[in-house]
C-alpha cells in the first residue's frame, strides 16, 4: 500500500500549520484511515522540502489532538476512533502561548493561592485527629456535617442531616446519584446537548440514556412527557440553572412543569447544580419542589476554586442507605482533609467572600463577552463560565476548532456534548474563566473574527 503524503505545492505559510491541516484533511475524508501508518518525521521532511522540526511540531499537534499516535520502534500511525467520546478540553500540557478556552472552570488568581496557603498553615496547628485517623466516615466527618447544611441553604435548600453525603466534588456525587437512582438496563433521559460524561459514564453504569429535545430553557416539557408515555422512563438528569452547554436557565414554570410531569409518572430526578449559588437571582432547585423524588449536588471547585474537590449531594430520604452505600463502594468517604477546609471557610465567611470575589470576576468576563463578540449569534447566563456559539454556515465544527487552534485559542466542539443521535447544527463552547481578561479579550477577537470569514481565509490569516 502506498504511504499518503501531501502535495508539496499545496503547503502554504507557516508550514507546521498547513501539515496538521492537511493530514486532519485526509482523516476526515477517508483518504487516512484508523491504522494507516504515516512516513517518519525525516522522509516526510524530505519529500516536501521542509525542516525535520517542521514535521516534529506538526506530528506533536496532531498527537495532541489525538488525531495520530506514535510507537516505539513501529512508527506513527493514524488513531482509530474510539467508542468513548474525547474530552471537549485541551489536554494537559499543549498551550504554548494558547489562550485556552476549552476547559470550564472558574477565574482563578493569587487571592485563591493566598487563601489556600492560610488554611493549610491553620491546619498544620489544629487539624483533629479524627480526619486523619479515622476509617469511619461517620467519625471523619461528622463535624464538618453542620457546615454542610449552611452551604446548602445558601444554594436554597434546607435538607434533613442525615440526607446529605460528604462526596469529592461533583463527579463523585453524580456517579453515587445515578447508581442510586436507576438500575442496569433502565432508561434515563436528559437534555439532548448535555454534561460530556454523562453518557460514557451511563454506558459503564449499564444505564440507557436517550437526549430530549431543550429550548431556550431547557429540555421541552412535552418532549418528556411522550418519552414517559412511550417507555417507562426510570431517572430525569438535569442541569436547570446555567451549567448546560447552551447556557439555558430553567425558568420557575418549566422546573414546575418538569417535576409534574415526574410525579405523574413516577420517575426520580437528578439535579446537577455543580455551580452552587453562582447564579444569585436563579429559581430554587428543583430538589426544593420535589425533595422526595430528587437527588441533587453541588460542590466547590466551579464557584470557589478547583483544588477545593469537595461538594455534597442531598438524596430523598427513602434512598439515604442504598446512596450511603454506594458512595461507600466507589469512595469509601469524602477526604477528610479538603472537607475540612470547605467547612472552615463556610464557618468563617471565606467561602462567601470568594463567592462573591468569583460572582463579580465572572460578571466582569459575561460583559466583556458582550462587547467583543457584538453582532455575533451566542447565548450566555448571568455570571456563567462559558457561552454557547452557534457557527455560521460556512463553517463545519470541525474547520472552526482546527483554524481556532492555529489561530491560538483553543475551544470545545459542541458535538462533544450531544446526547441525542440526531445531528445538531455546527456550535462550539467557550470557557471564558482564562488566565486574565486581557487573554479572554484576545481570544473572542479571534473568534469574532473567524466566524466573519471562511474557512480558506481563517488559515491564512497568521
């Protein structure tokens, strides 16, 4: 079999660039397949007249994308898709001088790094045994309990103790939550653009999981209704107040209607609430309307900061021991130490401070979203951490990310949130909690600038 090389005379300025657009071209038209081996980096530097590092850079961007993958001893070779979707985010260690917009996660600066330092240098003088010594979660952490219940209504509920469970942040708690929830082979229906591991993380479950239609607020009423009536629905998975990919805040009504319609057919409700009380004018939650049917979470890292991995997840009370019991099989218990420092913080006001410090960065970033992105189609909420682009037709998911990244920033296909097998149009996310405002505002010039041009002028503009 003949080994694909570009055409020397297609290559265009700066040449690293134009390779990685050239093979990820060839893999999405067929013409490189899973497996396909590529020539090494010197014969392909000198078939095309270019430097050996020229092809070194390029064949390191495309082994970050995940594109090609090279062996020891074997060579590089195309990457065979996989059934586990990517990551939307960048992986670790490939920025260069990237302004990174993939990853969600709050604005972050030496306040943060401060306040940390204090409390580990207040732990070191006063940290109790038992969260050091203890096997037992019920003695681990059964002093950090009260604090729990403090943060809990300021997110708007006010739980019985004994419902609420300590958890490593929200990844943790909405694993425990669909276990609880629903068994293997029962269906559970969310937003059809929704949480990224929600349906890698159902399919190790052995849950169904089945994308419902959403609007501007939120999965369409109706559209759960009819699923309800077609096949028995066991657990609705939300994400009602922003932390949706589209950005949509679930109104009061459609939270009401939503848990009508639950009630009348008897299905449980997951409610993901991982950025706390970011949104400060949001409704209540929807376990507020229905606690009896609603297992819901919250945690620290996406409204406080991310090292604080702690969070809770308040589950109905007929559920407390079968919820106990697989967080114990999957967890065994919060780590005492990070509970901890959540529960100090929420006692002595840090915790509120940095919300506020976080509600005010993050309100400062949505605005400055509006200004640079004027004119162009996005949706955003209040103090939320990202916002939604619907792409010109121009432009293909794939094309805008690709051309994003040469241009130096970095953004999530929307097609990594799809639930639903039902093709979407063309969207990308952007995280706007990036180093400072001055890198945010570079990066949405950039793509206010692409999604005013083509694909072909996108490339050759740097």
């Amino acid at each position: 079999m003949t080994m694909w090389i570009p055409k020397p005379e297609e290559l265009k300025r700066p040449a690293y660039r134009s390779l990685i657009e050239a093979v990820t071209g060839a893999v999405n038209a067929g013409k490189l397949k899973p497996g396909d081996k590529l020539p090494t980096h010197r014969d392909l530097a000198y078939r095309l007249g270019i430097s050996v590092q020229t092809v070194s850079r390029a064949y390191d961007e495309l082994s970050a994308r995940g594109i090609i993958a090279g062996e020891v001893g074997r060579g590089t070779f195309v990457r065979p898709s996989s059934g586990d979707a990517r990551p939307p985010f960048l992986p670790e260690g490939h920025y260069d001088q990237l302004v990174d917009c993939s990853i969600l996660k709050p604005v972050c600066d030496q306040i943060h790094v401060d306040h940390m330092k204090k409390a580990l240098t207040q732990l070191g003088s006063d940290v109790l045994g038992s969260a050091v010594l203890s096997f037992r979660p019920s003695v681990a952490l059964n002093d950090y309990r009260s604090s729990a219940l403090k943060w809990l209504r300021i997110c708007g509920l006010s739980p019985r103790e004994e419902s609420v469970l300590l958890t490593n942040g929200n990844t943790s708690a909405m694993t425990v939550a669909l276990m609880s929830a629903a068994s293997p082979g029962e269906l559970v229906v969310t937003e059809e653009i929704g949480h990224h591991t929600l349906k890698p993380l159902c399919r190790y479950l052995g849950l169904r999981l089945k994308g419902l239609r959403i609007d501007t607020e939120g999965i369409v009423p109706e559209d759960f209704d009819d699923a309800c009536r077609a096949t028995a629905v066991r657990a609705l998975f939300l994400m009602p107040s922003g932390l949706n990919p589209t950005a949509a805040v679930m109104s009061l009504q459609r939270r009401r209607e939503l848990v009508a319609i639950a009630v009348r057919h008897d299905v449980l409700i997951v409610e993901s609430d991982a950025w706390g009380p970011l949104q400060p004018d949001r409704p209540v939650p929807i376990a507020a309307l229905a606690p009896d049917r609603t297992f819901y979470f919250t945690g620290f890292s996406k409204c406080i900061m991310p090292g604080l991995r702690s969070g809770y997840l308040v589950v109905p009370e007929q559920f407390e021991t079968a919820a106990g019991n697989r967080h114990l099989v999957t967890n065994w218990m919060a780590t005492p130490i990070i509970a901890d420092i959540a529960a100090r913080w929420i006692e002595n006001g840090t915790a509120e401070h940095l919300l506020d410090w976080q509600i005010a960065a993050l309100g400062r970033r949505n605005q400055l979203a509006d200004e640079v992105l004027a004119g162009v189609d996005f949706r955003a909420s209040p103090n939320g951490l990202h916002i939604w682009l619907p792409l010109p037709e121009l432009w293909t998911e794939s094309e805008f990310v690709a051309h994003a990244r040469l241009n130096g920033v970095a953004v999530a296909p929307g097609s990594s949130f799809t639930v639903s097998d039902t093709p979407k149009p063309a969207a990308v996310r952007i995280c706007i909690g990036v180093a400072t405002e001055e890198a945010l505002a570079r990066g949405l010039a950039t793509v206010a600038r692409l999604t005013r041009s083509s694909p072909e002028p996108a490339l050759l503009a740097i």
